[in-house]
C-alpha cells in the first residue's frame, strides 16, 4: 500500500482543467494524488505553454487530441513523496525534476524523469522540455555542417528563439525568419533576420542572404507559405525539417525533380528523448542557451493560449504556479 500524502502536502491544490464541453480552461481544485508502485509526486514550480497546448485546447487537429483534462507538458520542480517501489539510490524527495501538467501537484512514473542540472533554474527548464528539445533534436536530424546556413522560420517564438541559439552553438549560420521580431533575434544570436511581411521576395532574399540558399530549414511557424517557400529557397541537397502544425491542411508543393535533381530532403519531428533532452538541458547549464521567458500566473492560461495564436508572444510563456 502507498502512503499516505506527506503532512507538509496538502489534500489539494491549484490545476489548469479544461471543460470538455466549452473547451475553456480554467484553475480549479484538484485532490491531491498519492504516489503507486514506482511513480513519484512533483510539486511543480513553473509550466511552459506550448502551441501545441492551443491546438490540444481548441481541438482542431484530428490527430492531436487531448486524452486529460489536465493542460501542460513543460512541467519542472522538486520531488514531494516517492511510491514504494521508486529505487531511493536514484531519486528522493527534494530532487529537481521535469515532468509534465499545469497542476501543482502531479504524479510521474519515476522511470520516465528528467533531472534539472545544478545552475540551470525551474523556469528556464521547463522550455526545453518540448519547445527546446524539439529544435535540438531537428537540428541533429538535419546533419547540416559546421558553418552552413539554417533559416529558421517562426524564428522569434517559442521553438524558433530556442533554436537560433542552438544552431549558434552547434556552429551554424542561423537566419532568422518572422515578422516584428528583430530585436529578440538579432539580439540572440541571429547572424540576419529577414521580415516576412516587409519582404516582396523571402525566396529571392535568402538566397541571397545565404550565398545560394540555405543548407536547412527548421520550419517552427505554423502557416503553409513557410514550407512552401522553404522548399524553394533551400540549395542543392538541402534539408527541410517539418516542425509547426498549421491550423489547416497545408501539402507543401514538391515537385519529384526537387527531391531528383536537387537532392532535397524533407523530414519531421515533435519531440526528442530522455537523452536528447538531458543534451539540450546540458546546453542551458553551459550558458549556451538561454529562454527568454515571459512570466504569467496559472489565472492567466486562455490569455495566453490566445496571445499564442494571435503570434503576440516574443520568446515563450511560463506559468508560475503558486
């Protein structure tokens, strides 16, 4: 049998839950759970949002819907009580640790835990969780070489700021792609910046940024037009990496001589592993990588969804739950 939930954790805390009917999410109350067999209890201090948090919100993908009430999946914080089978050589309460949930007390399956490195706070972990790891990831999908030019569309949110700075990092050339951004992109490692809106010709105009077209595209923006002109203005044996959900069916016009002739490659990815976000983890704790983070309370979790979709978020949003 379990124990019983620790004195110093209360019977129930605050959680972000989303009413089936309405599709509205809003704090509530939810009891406490006791941990089972080898689940630990988190309390969590801070949960990134995510785009993929509006679409999970608004179910408007046929393929990605939700199967909790419960929103979130950047969660960080510290260990409150332990199952009794958890291995105690591994994990003890007090332990920082990422999980998943915009609740303040969750439970996560001790095997499936992320360990915060010292230096790095809850915070700025709890991006990397989704939005950091997928970009980190892509850019070791891409295989591109040190010195090659990646653009990266939707280059001032959530995922494409983290990845300006991972490709700075993994020595490549990041041009950066969105609109009413260049401040945080330059600012961050950015070697050029193009305005999609105050640009007649994004094709023309990275080609000729990039000296004939940039080696890799990370598409992290979710509209159609950025994969369609990626495809375009990718150079010979280029690769495209598929990363932003549009709202709507957006097939990418690929013609068979792009893939024949030009040699370009065209691939996805959502997320990473235990390993691959342990890597991207160890690239904060160095100082490479740093999310710029705009603070809001869990109260505040529709505002944000909507500042989210309306393109009005700079960097990314972590709710700080009390």
């Amino acid at each position: 049998m379990p124990s019983a939930v620790p004195a110093q954790v209360p019977t129930s805390s605050a959680a972000a839950v989303q009413d089936a009917s309405t599709k509205i999410i809003s704090t509530t109350q939810r009891t406490t759970p006791v941990p089972k067999s080898t689940q630990v209890l988190v309390r969590v201090n801070y949960t990134g949002v995510c785009a993929s948090d509006l679409h999970l919100s608004r179910r408007d993908l046929p393929y990605l819907q939700p199967t909790v009430s419960i929103a979130g999946h950047e969660g960080t914080g510290e260990i409150a009580s332990l199952g009794p089978e958890v291995d105690s050589t591994t994990w003890n309460v007090g332990d920082r640790v990422a999980i998943r949930w915009l609740h303040k007390y969750a439970l996560a399956d001790s095997e499936y835990l992320v360990r915060i490195p010292e230096g790095v706070s809850d915070a700025d972990a709890a991006p990397i969780l989704c939005a950091g790891v997928t970009v980190f990831k892509a850019l070791k999908l891409a295989q591109l070489r040190k010195g090659s030019w990646v653009a990266i569309a939707g280059a001032g949110g959530g995922l494409g700021h983290l990845a300006i700075q991972y490709a700075r990092a993994m020595g490549l050339r990041p041009l950066a792609l969105d609109a009413k951004k260049r401040g945080i992109c330059l600012s961050i490692g950015a070697e050029a910046y193009l305005d999609v809106l105050e640009t007649s010709d994004c094709i023309a105009e990275v080609q000729k940024l990039t000296d004939g077209g940039a080696s890799g595209a990370l598409i992290c923006a979710s509209n159609g037009r950025a994969y369609a002109d990626a495809v375009k203005y990718l150079r010979r044996a280029g690769t495209l990496v598929c990363i932003g959900l549009p709202p709507k069916p957006s097939p990418i016009p690929v013609l068979p001589e792009d893939f024949i002739a030009r040699g370009i490659k065209i691939m996805g990815t959502s997320t990473g592993t235990l390993k691959d976000t342990e890597e991207a983890l160890k690239y904060v704790a160095r100082g490479e990588v740093k999310p710029r983070l705009v603070e809001r309370s869990l109260d505040d979790i529709e505002q944000v969804l909507r500042d989210i979709e309306e393109a009005k978020v700079e960097g990314r949003v972590v709710i700080k739950i009390e």
